[in-house]
C-alpha cells in the first residue's frame, strides 16, 4: 500500500467513526479530490462533512477552531505547508493558546495537514519544511507523516490529545510503499516515545547496538535508510534510524540507552538551517548525556537558502542520502 | 466618511434593569481606571465607557444557546451576558474565584458559550466554525461576534464574511463604531464604509444611530431572526463614542473630540431626564461596584499551575 492510500483509507476511517468529525480545505472534494489527492472520495461518501473552501487559510483554519471549540474534531488540508503561514495566527494566538488560556483544559480536537518539503521542483514558495516553526508553542503538538506510522493510528492519536496538532506530509512520501525499509534491515516501534504510536526504529540486527544513531522524521526515512545500506556495505557501519511520530514535545527518556552506546548520535531533516527542530533534539540529548557522549549530536539539514526550482539547483540545497552518509562518516572520525 | 454621531435618544430611561446593567458596566469601568490610577491593576485594560448600551441592548436578542465572541474591550460584553462583576474583576486583578484563574485577564476570557480573544479579526473565522456547528445541531442559534471599525483592517474579517454568506451561516457581526482605532481616527484607516464591505459580500447591513435600548430592539429584533432561520449573515453598525482613552492614560484625541464623545454619553441625558430615579439607581450600582472592588481586593490571590 502506497503512503497516500493508507493516509485516505486513515481520513475514511476518521470521518466513518466519528459522526462530529470534518476534513475542510481547498479543492479536497471529488472529482478532484485534492492537490495530492488524499481526499479523493471523502466528499463523494461524507458530503456534509468534507466540505471544500474559498482560498483562505486563515479563515478556514479559525472555522476549524470554531468547530473544535464546540467539541467537533476538524481536519484541515493546507494545500501546500507553505500556506500555513498564512495561518500561523489562528494556529498559535487562538487553536493552541484556547487550551489553557483560559485557566482550565479546553480541549481542541484539531489537525492542520501540511504537504510539505521539496524535491519536486516546486520552488522556493511550495517546497518547504516549515516544522521548526511550531515547535515550542504551548498547547500545540507537532507530528510528521511516515511511512512506518499507520495514518489511522497517528490521526486517532493527535485528536485523542485534545490539544491542535500540525501534521507535516512529505509529498515524495505519498508514492511511496509502506513500511518499505528495503531487504537489508528491520523495523520496529519503540514503546512511549515519538507519540503513543512510538518512534519507529530501523536497524540492522540489534536496535540498542549500533555505531551510530541516525534521528530523523518520516520524510527522511528513504535518503537516511540509503545512507544506511551504503555505510554498512562500503563501510561496516551499523546504523539504527528512529523516527518519531510526533515531533514536539519529544520525548527522548527511551531513547537514552542507545544514544548512550551508539559512538555517534545524528538528527536529519529537511529543514534549512538555523533554528532547527533538530537543535531542540540535540539539546535535550546533551542536557541528559552530555557526560556520555564522544562528541556533540551533529545536525544535518539543508542549507541556509530558499530551495531553487532547477533540479540540480534543488539537490545543492536540500539534504540528499550523500549528505547523511557523509555526515556518518565525519561523526565518526574522530 | 464622517464621524458617526448618536442621535438623541429620547427623555425616557431604559426599564430598571437595562438601566441598572449600563450603570453596573460604567461604574465597574470607572473602578479599573480608578484601580490602576492607584497602581492596583496588573498589565492593561480597555474600557468601554460610552458604548455600554450596545451589549445591554442585545442581551434582549441574545439566547443562552447563542455564542458571543468579544474582544479587548469586552467588560460590557461579559458584564451583559452574565452580571457577574466580582469574576470579572477577581480575573482582572489575579484573585480567587477568577472566571479563567487569572489566566486570561481582561482579554481573554472563555464561559460556557462566551469566548474572547485578544487579537483583532481572529474570533471571526472561528465564530464561522460555531456558526456552522450551530446550524447543524441547534438551528435557530446563531453567533454573535463583537469587532470594531479598527477590525476591518484585518484579512481575517473578509476570509470569514465570505465563509458565512456563502454558506449562509448563522453569524451575526456587532460592529462598535467609535471613530476611532486605538489612536488613529476611522477616516485615517478605512477607505470606503462598513456598508459597501458587507454588502459586498452579500450580507445584510443595518446602522443603529440610537442609543436607546429599546429601540434598538425594536430595529434589530426582525433582522436577527433572519440570522437565525435563513442563514443570512447580518453587520449591524453601531455609531458609537468611546468615552475614554484606548486603554489607560493613552488618549492623544484634541479635547473638542473628547468633548463632542461626552456630549453623546446616555450617562448625563438620563441623569438630566430623570434626576430622581437615574441617581438613586446610580448610587446602588456605584455602591454594588464599591463593594465588589473591596471584597475581592480582599481574595487571596489566583491559584493555577502552569503545567496542569
């Protein structure tokens, strides 16, 4: 099953079980059924509920507030994540802050879906990865798709929080299979970390010894599981992945004992640089292991720069499987 | 555009209890002034001296199933809905038995079907999402929002106006026209008119120019109901006078300005009309206020954990 059908057949799921649910954003109703097409035939089974809008990320991201702040679980498809800036004010002034500003637990059953990052050629304006600015905002969750998360269960858990959560989706994901990690490795869940869904990990036979730990979310799983399969077989170099569901607030207590072994710790993303969501990760690492570490966490991300439309523009920016693997090899020299 | 002016309202006082809630709202508002003048208050307030009556006129409309959205100047708003001073106040000053524990303050305050924000233009496009609730679960409620003529510089305002007429949505919009954003008077921030936004959406308009309560009831009574069964989102334009500063000690307006807004306050008309019973029901709700203000100055301060 391919990414984007198990993310739909998650939105079915959603909608049929829970009569107050709504999925609201522009052009997700059939025919069309979305810019990615992940709200293909919602609209043809619940149409009172999957309703499609004006161009108005602001408005339709504060009608969803409306509706979670009656008790309704609203769904919000941001056409491109870029978009959410657009809505940063109704996320963050009003669906995160009605949590607790008002002096006791409102809950707010409410997701913002954000098609984000690049290498599609989309250009500076619909490529991003705009994660590392919600990160730290009181009331708010922050989860990225994966293809080792079941959709259904990572949906069901960020409405389950009461709390809005923006959930990022790489749009390379959303051809991709599911669970597929290739044929030289395996996968697993770790239990209470990443979200009650628990961080995914990818190893190569024993998940707690590894030379090296790779930290990354959904959209890195194939260029980081590249850089995997080629360190071991050019190098001997055992790496485990972990990718967590939820991205903030991260909980790092499980994965400390393998972090603690592993001879270097890195955190991958798409992000451009400077203020990264990784930093925050690397931080709370070496509050915890700052004692145990050979070297500081190393962060991978993209560089400081808008991301060009030219492919091979895009490649010099964005993190490539290259850029991990060699990130590894420097992580280890020393 | 010309400044808006309130038409005389008769000699004739609003029924007791109108009368006693627009005094309660000016009396509690003079006490804020009061209180941070002697440096009591916490961080800010607005007040919203002068446009008492507009809340105290629509509580006669307003059901308990109808949603209110106010804003940073919602003592009256609150006040209206719920005659509860001492919460109000213990929230503004961080006392026990605070509507939101002194989280909130004066901004921000959420009660059964009463929420306000701080933020101008945000509580429309969720006031939408109540609206669109509504009509699926409790027809005939509507939501009622409280915005400015400040407000209408805010995208937000159009994204939702345009969510509300086409989906015809129960929302009612309260626009308390002052004349004046913060400090910058209405003809230095809007082009055009509150009239030609809304019907430019094709949402009703209607202009209240009185400040009599009953009459005001009297106009808008029809036109709510339409809100309520047919879906037609309504703008009603209130030309009022905000009597005092922004906030507090922040009044930069020239004094014929200030005096013209005095000239217009329903305050001095009905201590003029009816000097009798006007100051006897003035006394009691300035005494009610007093009382309050000593009785919670006297609460041990908010409990609230920030990590609960």
């Amino acid at each position: 099953m391919r990414v984007a059908e198990n993310l739909n057949a998650a939105l079915h799921a959603v909608l049929e079980a829970d009569p107050s649910a709504y999925v609201i954003g522009e052009d997700i109703t059939d025919p069309y059924g979305g810019a990615f097409k992940i709200t293909k035939g919602l609209s043809s089974r619940f149409p009172d509920r999957v309703l499609g809008t004006p161009i108005s990320e602001s408005g339709i991201t504060g009608l969803a507030a409306g509706l979670a702040l009656c008790g309704d679980a609203a769904i919000v498809e941001i056409m491109f994540g870029d978009f959410v800036a657009l809505a940063f004010d109704q996320i963050v002034n009003f669906a995160a802050k009605s949590v607790s500003m008002y002096g006791s637990h409102v809950p707010m059953r409410m997701v913002v879906r954000c098609p984000s990052g690049g290498g599609r050629g989309y250009g500076p304006t619909h490529s991003q990865s705009l994660q590392k600015h919600f990160v730290g905002v009181p009331g708010l969750s922050v989860y990225e798709m994966s293809p080792l998360h079941d959709n259904r269960v990572v949906l069901e858990e960020m409405l389950a929080a009461g709390r809005p959560a923006v959930f990022f989706e790489d749009k390379v994901l959303y051809t991709r299979r599911m669970h597929d990690v290739g044929d030289l490795f395996l996968h697993d869940h770790l239990a209470g970390s990443g979200g009650t869904a628990g961080a995914a990990r990818v190893f190569l036979e024993d998940p707690e010894a590894a030379d090296c730990v790779i930290i990354a979310p959904g959209g890195m799983v194939e260029r980081a599981v590249g850089a995997m399969r080629r360190l071991l077989l050019e190098q001997e170099v055992s790496c485990t992945l972990v990718v967590p569901s939820r991205l903030h607030p991260f909980d790092v207590e499980p994965l400390l004992p393998s972090l603690r072994r592993a001879r270097a710790v890195l955190v991958a993303e798409e992000s451009t640089a400077g203020g990264t969501w990784g930093s925050e990760v690397a931080h709370r690492i070496h509050a915890h292991l700052w004692r145990d570490l050979r070297r500081p966490v190393t962060l991978v991300h993209s560089a400081d720069s808008v991301i060009p439309t030219a492919l091979h523009l895009e490649r010099s920016v964005l993190v490539q499987e290259s850029t991990i693997h060699d990130a590894v090899l420097e992580a280890l020299r020393d | 555009m010309t400044e808006p002016s309130v038409a005389l309202a008769g000699s004739t006082l609003p029924a007791g209890d109108d009368l006693d809630l627009l005094l309660l709202i000016r009396h509690f508002e003079l006490a804020l002034l009061d209180l941070f003048g002697r440096g009591e208050l916490n961080g800010t307030t607005h007040t919203c001296l002068g446009q008492e009556y507009v809340p105290v006129a629509l509580r006669g409309l307003l059901g308990e199933a109808d949603h209110v959205f106010s804003n940073h100047r919602g003592h009256g708003h609150y006040l209206a809905r719920f005659q509860d001073p001492a919460g109000l106040l213990a929230e503004i000053m961080g006392r026990e038995g605070a509507v939101c524990r002194g989280v909130g303050g004066s901004q921000h305050i959420l009660r059964d079907r009463y929420v306000s924000t701080g933020v101008q233009g945000e509580s429309l496009p969720v006031a939408t999402g109540v609206a669109l609730h509504l009509k699926r679960t409790s027809p005939g409620a509507l939501a009622c929002v409280f915005i400015g003529d400040g407000t209408w510089g805010e995208g937000a305002v159009y994204e939702a106006l345009n969510l509300a007429a086409l989906w015809r949505l129960p929302l009612l919009v309260v626009v308390e026209h002052n004349g004046i954003a913060q400090s910058t008077p209405t003809t230095r921030q809007m082009s055009g008119t509150v009239r030609a936004r809304a019907q430019a959406f094709g949402a009703r308009h209607h202009g209240v120019e009185t400040s009599d309560v009953a009459a005001i009831r009297r106009e808008l009574a029809p036109l709510v109901s339409e809100v309520r069964f047919e879906g037609r989102p309504l703008v009603v334009e209130f030309a009022t006078h905000r009597l005092g500063p922004h906030s507090k000690g922040d009044d930069t307006r020239p004094p014929e300005v200030v005096r013209q807004a005095e000239a217009n306050d329903w305050y001095r008309r009905y201590a003029e009309a009816d000097p009798a019973r006007f100051g006897a029901a003035d006394r009691a709700q300035r005494e009610r206020v007093a009382a309050v203000v000593a009785e919670v100055a006297a609460r041990p301060p908010a409990g609230w954990d920030p990590c609960a």
